[in-house]
C-alpha cells in the first residue's frame, strides 16, 4: 500500500532525513543577499511538494550560492545537502560517479 501512495521513496534503506530538514539546510543556505536577488529559488524550495522536487533544485541552488561565495564553497554546501538524500530517493535519481572526476 506504501508503495502506491508514495512510488518514489525507496523504502530499502531508512532515511535518516525527512523532506523538512532538507527543505531547511536548502533554506540556510540562502542568505538575505542571496534570497534577494534568486527570490525564484527561496520560493520553489519552499513550495517543493516532495523529496525529488526538491533534488531537483540542486543545480538552481547551486548556482544562487556561487554567486555569493564561489563555486568550489557552493560544490562543497550542495554536497552535503545531497547527503540527505540518501534513503529518500529511488536508485534512478541517485548521482551517479562522473568519469571526469576519476
């Protein structure tokens, strides 16, 4: 039945993070200098219905992040955040090892 309700939640693992602190750590990551010049991404973020809506702004909060502290820093903050995830998605939405980075 849990299954049906929620096709997207792989329930083989437990989660040690619920959609709430994700949506939160995205949330801290955005200053008021940041949140004022990307209101779209505080409003998405906020408005994300489920866990892979919010995987899926990732990038967008990646780049809002740069902007304010560079690229490596950003790489470092969104790494973490999608830490959270584990347990949270199906295996299809994990990130997969790029070859560039061997």
């Amino acid at each position: 039945m849990q299954e049906r309700l929620n096709p997207l939640r792989d329930d083989t693992v437990a989660a040690a993070f619920h959609i709430d602190d994700i949506r939160q750590a995205m949330l801290k990551c955005l200053d008021a200098e940041i949140a004022e010049r990307f209101p779209h991404v505080e409003r998405r973020i906020l408005m994300a219905s489920n866990v892979p809506a919010l995987w899926f702004l990732r990038p967008e909060l990646l780049m809002a992040v740069a902007t304010r502290c560079g690229e490596q820093a950003a790489h470092q903050v969104v790494d973490e955040i999608s830490a959270m995830f584990d347990g949270l998605l199906p295996k299809s939405l994990n990130s997969r090892p790029s070859r560039l980075q061997r």
